[in-house]
C-alpha cells in the first residue's frame, strides 16, 4: 500500500520533530525550508573561525529533546550529548561587579545563597517552589500536553476546576512578591518569563514556572551548541527516510473546498495528503493561506490586532582573546531601573539602561572559537515592530552597541572589550522578520497573555479546513524549544486521531 505523504513547511524545531515524528508513524513526509540549513530560529552564525548560535542558547527540561531520538529506538547521546550545568547562570547587578550571584540548581548552594541575600526570604522562596510546583502539576496533566480541539475540551466542569487551580490572573512579579521581598532576588526569579518574550510585571503568574523547572531540573549544554539539536533532528529525520528541500520557499496552501491539498513554491504545485506548517502562525494565516473562507477568524486585521512577544537585538562578537573572569556560560546582566527597563521594552521606547544576557558557549566548547579565543553572544530584549517607536537602523544599532559596551568595560576583565572585538554580526528585529518569518520580528511568536493562551491560542489542527496543521511557537502551548517539541506531538498526534481514529489518551477524571 502507497504511504500517505504529508508536507512540512519549515523545517524550525517543531517541524523538524514532527516531520521525524509523521515518518516514523509510517507516512512519507517532505520538508520544505526557505533557508539553506535546519531549525529555524535555531539557527547558526559562523564567520572568521567563530560559531555561535542565533537564537535559543539555554537547555532545558531535557527529557523533552531527548525524547524525540528515544521513540525511533535511537540512543540521544549518539545525537544530543549533553552536560549539566552546575552552576546554571551567574546574575550580575548594577555597575558593580562584585554583586554578582552564582545561581545553583544543587538544593545546598542555591539555599546558601539565597540565605546571603535573607533568611526570610530563602524561606520565602521555599514556598514560592512548593505553590508554583503544584500548579505546574496542574498545567502538566491538563493543559500543555494536549489540544483543545473543540470548545468543549476546555468548556467542562472538570477543566474549568483545573483551570481555577493554575491562578492565571496575578502577574508573575505579584505572585513572587508574595513569598520574596529582596527585590534582586525576584528579578532573579522572575526575568525567565523573557524567555518566552513575555514581561513579569504583567505576564500571567503561571510562567514563574520556568525558573523552578531550571531550579528543579537544572540547565543543559549540547555540545558544538545548540545548533546541534537541529542538525541531530534533520539527520535522524533523513535517516528515517524522510526528504528535505532547503533554499525552498513556500508561498501558499493549496486548498480547495476547504481542504488543504499541497503547496505552491512559484509556479510549482506539490500535492499531499496533510499539510503540517511550521511557519509562524501569523505569518501563515497572512500569507500561506489565502483562502478566506479557510482563514475563519484569523482574517488579516485580526492577526494584527493581536499582540506580539518583544523581540531582540543579538550581537555576535569575535573576541581576540578568551575571557577568565566570567566563570560561566550564561550571564545575566542587570540593569538599576530593571521594572523600567521591561515596561519600555513593552511600551516601544528605546531603552535607557538595558538588561541584556551574555552566552559564551566556548567556555565549554573551544571549538565554536579559534584557538585561544572567546565568542561573545549578547542578547538585549527590545520592542517588537508593532509596539517600537522607533526605526531600526545603523543609528539604532551603534546606540545599543554602545550602551551595553559602556556596561560591560565596568567588568573585570573587559575594560578593553572594545578594541577586543575582531568580528561583528548582528539580528536585528526586521532580521527576524525577514529571514524566518517572524511576524512583526517577535522572536517568541503571540504574547502568551491571558487571551492568547490554551484554548485561546491558535491550535494544532486548523479550525476551518481539513487536512492542515499548525506547529511552533505562536500555536498552543507557546513558545520555548521545550514547548514547541510538545507542539509537535499535540499537531502529529491531531493528524493521527483525523487520519486513523487514535486517540491521544490526556488525562481526565
């Protein structure tokens, strides 16, 4: 019997796991992507002997990477060798660089360090873990790991008790401060919900969940960086007989009678049994799927009236030497006016005095740099393309580079960062726009708010046609790589229960 074919379009980290995903189920799945290599925004940078990362640069929840070798029978370490990070971060605060924390996911040293700060807020924080853990339970078995296909998957008494229980309506930074009042210390554990573009001081509670998961699970490193989860996927993928086309643009759904039929690149029509796009939601719904009466709500004014994570500014430095004074891969650096700076980065403005993250992932992998050398990752978050109020130009660039070199020459050991520099590349905003499609340059896709969440957020199977799905960050549960691989089971196993009948068992009582 002929195998079923199924496109993906976009070969990010969802598409890639579902493409792995569909193949190893039994269909023939092709994989179209606009660039010339795999993962989307985990993407790589390589120039003058430097390789660096684009875009995701920290591991968590593991089980989730490793996951998808395991179910084709495959040893992950063959693919994904990973090695804990112990400490996870080091957080910097204000000028001074003596007031730097080293932040263990070992229950010893993280007490230890938090009892420097205070007592009753280390006990304060033992609370925090214990209330946030329970709603992560909750969120676990109830919400992230299945769809809502139809209104009444959520709509039941049984989901809105489950719901009640999340707590969704206090901001991250309110519900931390309930437990903690030493203000670094809640910024220590309430930035992480930038990780999903999205602000502590009005994003929903519940993503005070991530700093536990780090706490609780601890923070990875894959060797040769991230790049190298992408890679492992394509070539797992190719190994289970899949295609790929690169240097592939994908420019509309075919559909007719409401049914997704293949795709169009150019003047080329592919037919398929399914469509599966990773392209970003907002994106697709604009541009990919042309069809109005397929769009449903998701017309073009709604997709602009809905709201956006914040996007990011990355500088990619070559550096002439290797930097000791920095023990870790990952650094937070932590501006005075830190609720300011977040406010600003949501309200468009250029910032004053902006937090940023520093990865230098050759501390663990001299490969990524010359011998010798180090390579300087640094990200500032800032405003999305519908929010800022101002242009992206070289004006704009020099303004950021300077201010985050001015902070950093206060280091120890980076007085002279600036004449260090012997490579320079940048992302800007309309970078991402551009190259990967990111809708209004938002890095994390649709903000996760309260209203773009769960049965709220754009689903895996498309509401008004057959035959096509929806995986990656802008679509239930959200953004994050952890999230969009469970994306990717909740889109595949949605084609499966259309195809065959089977049910994904998700849990209820």
């Amino acid at each position: 019997m002929e195998k079923k074919r199924v496109i993906v379009i976009g070969a990010g980290v969802a598409g890639l796991a579902s493409a792995i995903r569909l193949q190893h189920e039994g269909y023939q799945v092709a994989l179209y992507e606009k660039e010339a290599i795999p993962g989307g925004k985990m993407h790589k940078i390589e120039k003058d002997g430097y390789q660096f990362d684009l875009g995701p640069s920290i591991v968590m929840m593991p089980e989730l990477y490793r996951e998808v070798f395991e179910l084709t029978g495959r040893n992950p370490e063959d693919y994904i060798p990973m090695e804990r990070l112990d400490p996870m971060y080091s957080v910097f605060f204000g000028d001074n660089a003596d007031e730097r924390y080293d932040i263990s996911s070992d229950l010893i040293e993280l007490m230890q360090t938090l009892e420097e700060i205070s007592d009753e807020d280390a006990d304060g924080f033992l609370t925090y873990l214990q209330k946030i853990y329970e709603r992560f339970l909750v969120a676990k078995k109830h919400f992230i790991q299945r769809p809502f296909r139809k209104a009444t998957d959520f709509y039941n008494p049984f989901m809105l008790r489950q719901a009640l229980k999340l707590k969704t309506f206090d901001s991250a930074d309110r519900f931390i401060g309930k437990y903690i009042k030493n203000e670094r210390l809640k910024q220590m554990i309430s930035f992480q919900t930038l990780y999903i573009g999205v602000s502590p001081f009005n994003g929903p509670s519940l993503y005070t969940m991530i700093p536990m998961i780090e706490m609780l699970y601890g923070v990875w490193f894959i060797k040769g960086g991230m790049h190298t989860m992408a890679t492992a996927m394509e070539r797992l993928f190719l190994e289970l007989g899949g295609s790929v086309h690169y240097n592939s643009t994908v420019d509309e759904v075919i559909i007719e009678d409401k049914v997704a039929k293949g795709i169009r690149l150019g003047n080329q029509v592919i037919y398929s049994d399914f469509v599966m796009c990773n392209a970003d939601f907002p994106y697709a719904m604009k541009y990919l799927i042309q069809d109005p009466q397929a769009k449903g709500k998701y017309t073009d004014k709604k997709i602009d009236s809905m709201k956006y994570s914040c996007s990011c500014f990355i500088m990619y430095l070559g550096m002439e030497r290797k930097y000791e004074t920095i023990d870790q891969v990952h650094n937070f650096m932590f501006s005075e006016g830190f609720a300011e700076n977040l406010n600003g980065i949501f309200e468009g403005k250029l910032l004053e005095d902006p937090s940023f993250y520093v990865y230098i992932g050759s501390k663990l992998d001299p490969t990524l740099a010359p011998e010798g050398k180090d390579g300087l990752y640094i990200l500032v978050p800032v405003s999305d393309l519908s929010t800022s109020e101002y242009e992206w130009n070289d004006e704009t660039i020099a303004y950021y580079r300077k201010k985050v070199l001015d902070r950093l020459k206060k280091l120890d050991g980076f007085e002279r960062i600036e004449e260090e520099i012997v490579s320079e590349t940048y992302m800007t905003p309309p970078d991402f726009a551009t190259k990967f499609n990111a809708y209004n340059g938002a890095c994390f896709g649709l903000q996760p708010n309260l209203a773009q969440s769960n049965h709220m957020r754009p689903q895996s199977k498309a509401k008004d046609c057959e035959n096509l799905y929806f995986t990656g960050s802008s679509t239930h549960p959200g953004a994050g790589v952890p999230i969009v691989l469970l994306s990717a089971k909740i889109a595949t196993e949605e084609l499966l229960l259309d195809d065959r009948g089977e049910e994904a068992k998700h849990e209820v009582s």
